[in-house]
C-alpha cells in the first residue's frame, strides 16, 4: 500500500479527489488498488484507451459503479467543464478519483474552476522512508543512488534495464504527453534543454545562458522549464531571500524527480536525492496539513550557501546542508543556524561513520535522517 493510499481513502467520501504525478510512478496501479478495496466497487476509465474514452464523452457507466475513477483525464480538452458538470449532479451517487501525470492543480484556469470541489494530492517514487517490504534501507539507498526510486526499475534493480526503461520513459513524455498539452514545434531542442539541464543538478541553472546554447530565446527556455515542472520530471528550487539584507536573487536550482536522470558524479545525485526526499516530504505534509511548505536555498554576496532551506507557510523550519563526504561542519551553515536561530539545522552526510552534534547542528547521515514513513525531523 502505497503511503498515501488511506488519505485518499478518506478524502473520496467528501470531495472528489485528484492524484497528479510523474508518469510511470505508480498512479495506475495505486488507482486500482483503491478501487478495489472499495466495498461497493466501481469502474476505471483510461482516456488514453480508445473504448474508454468513447465512454468517458457519453458517459457511460451504471449508477452502482460507486467510484469512479478516471486515469489521464487531462488530455481531453474540456475536462474540467466536464467533470465540474457530472460531479454537480451525481456527487451523492458518486465518488470521483482522477489521475494525471501533469500537474492538474495548475490548470484552473478561466472563471468557472474546479476549486473547492476536490483534494489534490502528489504521488512521489519510492524513498529510503517508503519502500517496498522485503527491502532494507541501506539496499534502497543503493538501488535510489544507481536506478531511482521509480516502481519498475527501483523493484528489477537492474542498471541496465533501468537505462533502457528511462530512455523509453523521455521519448513517451517528450513525444506523446507533452505534446498532448502544448504545441512544441521543436521537440529535438527540447531534449536538448532536457540533457542540459541532466548536466547541471546542484548548480545554479542560468536560464539565458542555457538558452544560448541550445539557439532559444531566454523566453522559451523559461516556458521549457515550467513545462517539464509541470510534467513532474524536474522541480525548480529558488532562493530565499525573506528578511536577508546580504542575500541575493539568484537563478533556481533544478533538480529531478528520478534520480537516476542525474548526469553528474556521486555528489549531485545524492543531493538530488536529498531534494527528492524532502519534497516528497513537504508534498505530503502540504496535501494532508494544509499548511503552506516550499523548499528553498539561500546564498548571500559574501558566497555563503545553504542547500536547503525548509519553509512552512513563510517561516524558516530547518536549514540543511548536503556533503557526501566531508563529515566537518559547514561554516555557511554555522553562521546561518547562528543568524537565523532555525528550530533545527542539519548537515546530511552520505558517508557518514556516526551521527554526532555540534552546538546547534546535527550532522547525520541519510538512513537515520530520513528513517520511518515521514517520521523525520520534521513534522506536520
């Protein structure tokens, strides 16, 4: 089961209930599970089956078919004004589940919106905090470091096969779903952005210099970088800046919901694996809490940096710092946690001996930081 499967369980006997995520991470198969622990069962409709979704604009389905669930929903142009219509007058009857691998809370768009009609939530791959049973933590640390935390090849294990998989994953994403949503004319150069971007996790992603590269305009490359966010295969981290006099307004980081797509040394994909786990974290808390959590750095003109800075609706909640071998303290991360007086500051170490503090600052190495199902140092 899923960690977020008993959430939505609860929430479909109030609202409908949207699951967005990147493709392949598992919204199909958590779907169906969900459907079938449904005493009073239901019906699946794929849009991207052509019978479903013959089905799906005549409606068809039986009043007994008590949830609904409708996978890829997006793709079909008028589908909010469709469902907006359909939960209107059959709610009572009816319970709604729809899945998407963009980001279906970003397109409420127009003065007739789906808002208040449903929850949102986010699917993630698996981490070191939710892995399959049968899996010890130390070996998911390994297989996440060398294929990722997506079902299939984080399940198979197998460096190989996770290469092909991902390679099979872009072109379905690049030259189907995209394309559902957007009139790219040139597909080619967006791979390129894509493997550009691949090169630079960990560093700051200047915009107009990467579009350079690639002959684009500063202007496309910006809509590019919205785009893969908002098909969940990238997260842009920006800085923060709030109260700050020697911070200063930086280009974003950008980091990869798969952190077997990182093209880089050990050191940018642990962090990119650091990034993963946190937003999956905050994900879940901002779903299920309400509350309002972004994950940000921080860099002043003096160069002083903080991988992360954690945020719950605008307040600092934790500082983090990422190594992946030196056990000594940061010194921007012991002026910070001094500066700011953050409830807590951490530098996570991937080859850490032993876990140890130093004044305010605990250094710590992934498998206890981020141990149990979201029972980490941070909370809800």
């Amino acid at each position: 089961m899923r960690y977020i499967m008993s959430a939505i369980c609860s929430d479909l006997k109030k609202k409908m209930v949207f699951v967005g995520g990147p493709r392949q991470v598992g919204k199909t198969t958590l779907a169906r599970a969900i459907l079938d622990s449904s005493p009073e069962g239901g019906r699946y409709f794929n849009w991207d089956y052509d019978e479903d979704r013959r089905d799906i604009i005549s409606k068809r389905w039986h009043d007994r078919d008590t949830l609904l669930v409708f996978d890829e929903l997006h793709k079909f142009p008028r589908w909010k004004n469709w469902l907006k219509g359909i939960y209107d007058v059959s709610h009572r009857r009816h319970s709604f589940l729809v899945t998407g691998s963009a980001r279906l809370d970003l397109y409420r768009r127009g003065g007739d919106s789906l808002m208040g009609r449903y929850h949102y939530w986010r699917l993630h791959p698996f981490t070191i905090d939710e892995c399959p049973a049968g899996i010890a933590p130390i070996d998911a640390y390994r297989r996440l470091m060398a294929v990722g935390g997506f079902p299939e090849p984080f399940l198979d294990g197998d460096e190989r096969e996770a290469r092909r998989w991902r390679r099979e994953r872009f072109d379905r994403v690049l030259r189907e779903d995209i394309r559902d949503l957007e009139p790219i004319r040139n597909i080619q150069l967006l791979g390129l952005f894509l493997d550009a971007l691949r090169h630079r996790v960990g560093g700051l992603v200047t915009l107009s210099n990467l579009a350079g590269e690639i002959q684009v305009s500063p202007k496309t490359a910006k809509a590019w970088l919205e785009l893969l966010e908002r098909m969940y295969l990238v997260f842009a981290v920006r800085p923060y800046t709030r109260s700050l006099p020697r911070a200063i307004l930086k280009p974003p980081k950008v980091y990869f919901f798969d952190n077997a797509d990182v093209i880089g040394d050990e050191g940018a994909k642990f962090e990119n694996l650091v990034a993963t786990h946190l937003l999956k974290r905050i994900h879940y808390f901002e779903d299920h809490g309400g509350h309002r959590w972004e994950l940000r750095y921080l860099r002043d003109k003096e160069g002083r940096e903080i991988d992360f800075v954690v945020l719950k609706d605008g307040d600092i909640q934790e500082l983090i710092e990422v190594k992946y071998t030196e056990e000594n303290v940061s010194r921007s991360l012991r002026y910070y946690a001094e500066r700011l007086g953050p409830p807590k500051a951490t530098q996570i170490v991937a080859n850490l001996k032993k876990p140890y503090s130093s004044g305010k600052i605990s250094v710590i190495d992934p498998l206890s930081y981020f141990r149990g199902p979201f029972s980490g140092p941070m909370t809800d």
